[in-house]
C-alpha cells in the first residue's frame, strides 16, 4: 500500500515507517522537524534498505498539506505530528491548539479532498486524565487534565465527527500508553530535546552520564513501593501495531478505538532497577516532591486490541531497557541537534533536495 506519514520523522513515527517499510508498503513521510531531526531519514533508509520517500511539510499550512496529495493516490494516512510535553502545553496553550488541531483539520480537509479515506491516529492514555479505576478500559470517562491532553481529545472528536459525516471514512484511533525503548539496531530512538520530561529518556541520560541523578516524583503514592505506576510499552511493539490497524481498516472496514499498553504496571523503582540491570549503569536517584498533576497509576487494559486487531505487546520491560541502552549507549547525544545544529540544517537541505527527488520518484510509481 501507499501510505502516507505525517510526523513520521519523530519517536513513533520512525519506528512506525521501520516496521511500515519492511510489511512492503511504499511510504512518504511529511514532516517540519519541529521536534526531530532530518537525520533520521538517513538512518531509516540504512534501516530498511529501501528508499525513503520524504516531503518537508508543516500541517499548520494548508497549502504544505495538500501538496502532499498532489501525487499518487495514498491507501492510508498515518496522522504522528502532534506537540506533545505536558509542562510545555501548560506555558504555551495556543500553541498546542494550533499546531495539534489546525494540523489535524488541514490534514482531514485534503483526505477528504483527495478521496483518501483510512487515517490511523496517535491518540494517548492522557485522554483518561486520572482514571477511577485500573486496569483502563477504552469506554472509562474521558477527561483531561492539561491542554496537551485537551488536543488530543479534540482531535479524537474531529475524526470521530468526520467518520459520523462520512460512512466511508475510516479511522483507527490508537491510545498509547508509555512508548519507551528503541529500534533493535540502535540507529533510531527517542531524542527529546532540552531536560527529558518523561522517565525512560531521563534513566537513559543519567546511565550515559549526561545528567547526575533522577528525582523522582513522590515515594508516598499508593502504590506497591510507594512510586508512580504506568504501563510501559516497547515502541517495536507499538509500531507494529500501527501496520495492524491499517490492515484492519482494510479488511475490517470498519473503525475502531483501541488502548495500546501491555495491560502490566511498573513502578518508578521497579523501572529504574530493571535499567540498571540491563545497562549495567549506576542510577543514582532521590525522592522528591510529587510533580503536579502526576497520578498514582495508570494501564491498560488492551483486550480489546488484541480481539479486534489480534496484537498484543510481546517485549517485555528488559527487552524495553536494553533497546533504550543500545541507542543512548551509541548515540549518547542522540541525533546530535545541540552540539551540530549547523550540520543538521545543511542535511535538512540535502534531504529536502532527495525528497523533491523523491516526488517525483513516487509520481513515477503511480503513473506506471
Ligand atoms: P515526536 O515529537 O517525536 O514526533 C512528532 C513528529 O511530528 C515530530 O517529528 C515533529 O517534528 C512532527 N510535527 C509536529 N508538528 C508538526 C507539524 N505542524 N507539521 C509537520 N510535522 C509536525 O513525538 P512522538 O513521541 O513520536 O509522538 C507521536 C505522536 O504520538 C504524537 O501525536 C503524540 O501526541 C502521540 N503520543 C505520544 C506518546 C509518547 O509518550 N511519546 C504517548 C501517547 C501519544
Ligand atoms: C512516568 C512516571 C512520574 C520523570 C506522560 C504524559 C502522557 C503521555 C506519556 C503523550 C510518573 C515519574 C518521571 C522523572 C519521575 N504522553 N517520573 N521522574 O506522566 O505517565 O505520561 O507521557 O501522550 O500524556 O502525561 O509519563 O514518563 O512523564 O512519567 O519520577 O524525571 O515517572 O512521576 O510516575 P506519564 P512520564
């Protein structure tokens, strides 16, 4: 299939076009690196030996949006680009507003424009803020709890609104819980820039040395050692089931909402000895106060992913800690945005370059 991958240069969506390119589907990815870096596109072309067709594209403009669609016919539209830092949406709201759902308006006008119909979209477990009971099911009470959470559950509406207005439209709406991990080879994972506000990539840079100690937040919760409990989920296995559910649309015609998580909840501690394990790093941490907004414990209950798409996540917490190891072991400063900016946007020229290559490329694949 065609498909097309709109923020697929960031965390998920890379690990998403690993697993996407190697299922055989033809993929363009569209991305503005507001939040990544051009060199992942180098790095997933070394990743699935295949070219990688890409077009510089910022959803905030329409005209950048359909001129994706000027091409061949795409089969399904995966839908990643989003801003996505709790804390950050708190200082900046409209920003997220305007990025997250004008984005996800301009992008739902040009498929429907386009006659594109099947749309597979990053949803969160935010959506059930502080839920009242765990394991989350996906009929629990939505409400959220910051304004990044609050687009989230806006778009969700948006394309809900959409399928109700259009039978024909498709959407597979994908809440994951706690991506963590990275690609197997080591040449693809998570890079956040500035302080890591999420736990996996705050270990991954105290076990490489680049910060002190981990705080972490609150050791009164009720939980089984008194830290925070969340459902951590290997991005390979998040990956893949972005390929289930285009499948799913595809056979199924159907829509769906589904909980991604491995249905298991690992506390803060627990998280950190099994880093510790597998790196075999020192993680020197304290015990702060609570940050606010945190939640006791959060997972999911993925039943019904597994009835409806047939997956469920295989990699456990040690597969999870070693992966994230492997690239922060390799690339202890990521993709290297800081320390080489200048490089980064003379290679965002060159991909910019392959990419307009890369269109016609994929022009000449729908014309013959
Ligand atoms: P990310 O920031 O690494 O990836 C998002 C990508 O979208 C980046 O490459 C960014 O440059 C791009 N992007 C953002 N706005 C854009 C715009 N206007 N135009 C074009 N490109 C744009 O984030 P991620 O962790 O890979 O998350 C991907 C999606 O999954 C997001 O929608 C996020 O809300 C959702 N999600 C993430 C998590 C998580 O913990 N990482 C959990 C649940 C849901
Ligand atoms: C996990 C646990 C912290 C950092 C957030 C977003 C959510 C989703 C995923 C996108 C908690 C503790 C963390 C640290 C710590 N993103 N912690 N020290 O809060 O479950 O979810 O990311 O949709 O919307 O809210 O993930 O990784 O931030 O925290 O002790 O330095 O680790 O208190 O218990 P969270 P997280």
């Amino acid at each position: 299939m065609r498909i097309l991958v709109c923020g697929g240069a960031g965390y998920i969506g890379s690990h998403a076009c690993a697993v996407l390119a190697e299922r055989g589907h033809d993929l363009l990815v569209a991305d503005n690196f507001i939040n990544s870096s051009p060199r992942v596109l180098g790095r997933l072309r070394r990743i699935t030996g295949r070219p990688v067709f890409f077009q510089q594209a910022d959803l905030r403009v329409r005209a950048d949006v359909d001129a994706l669609f000027e091409g061949p016919h795409f089969d399904a539209v995966v839908h990643f680009a989003a801003l996505k830092a709790v804390g950050d949406s708190c200082r900046r709201p409209l920003a997220y507003f305007e990025n997250n759902i004008s984005g996800t308006i301009h992008l739902l006008q040009a498929m429907q424009a386009a006659g594109a119909k099947r749309l597979v979209f990053s949803s969160s477990a935010t959506v059930y803020g502080d839920p009242d009971s765990v394991p989350v099911r996906e009929d629990a009470a939505l409400r959220t709890t910051n304004p990044y959470g609050r687009t989230k559950l806006v778009m969700e509406q948006l394309i809900g609104d959409l399928c109700e207005s259009d039978p024909s439209f498709r959407a597979a709406n994908l809440r994951y819980f706690n991506p963590v991990g990275a690609h197997p080879s080591g040449l693809i994972g998570e890079d956040p820039g500035g302080v890591p506000d999420n736990l996996m990539p705050y270990v991954s840079q105290v076990a490489v040395g680049r910060r002190a100690r981990l705080q972490v937040f609150g050791g009164d919760w009720p939980t089984v050692d008194g830290t925070g409990v969340r459902d951590y989920l290997h991005v390979m296995d998040l990956a893949r089931a972005h390929a289930d559910a285009i499948d799913y649309l595809v056979g199924e015609d159907r829509s769906l909402t589904v909980n991604l998580g491995t249905g298991r909840g690992v506390s803060v501690l627990e998280l950190v000895q099994a880093f510790a394990r597998a790196s075999g790093c020192a993680i020197p941490y304290e015990i702060v106060a609570r940050r606010a907004g945190d939640v006791a414990q959060v997972y999911a209950d993925p039943s019904l992913a597994q009835r409806l798409l047939g997956w469920r996540a295989e990699l456990d917490l040690d597969a999870m800690c070693r992966d994230a190891w492997r690239w922060q072991s390799t690339n202890p400063d990521g993709y290297g945005k800081a320390a080489v900016e200048q490089a980064a946007v003379e290679q965002a020229a060159v991909e910019q370059a392959a990419g307009e290559t890369a269109l016609h490329e994929w022009a000449a694949l729908a014309a013959g």
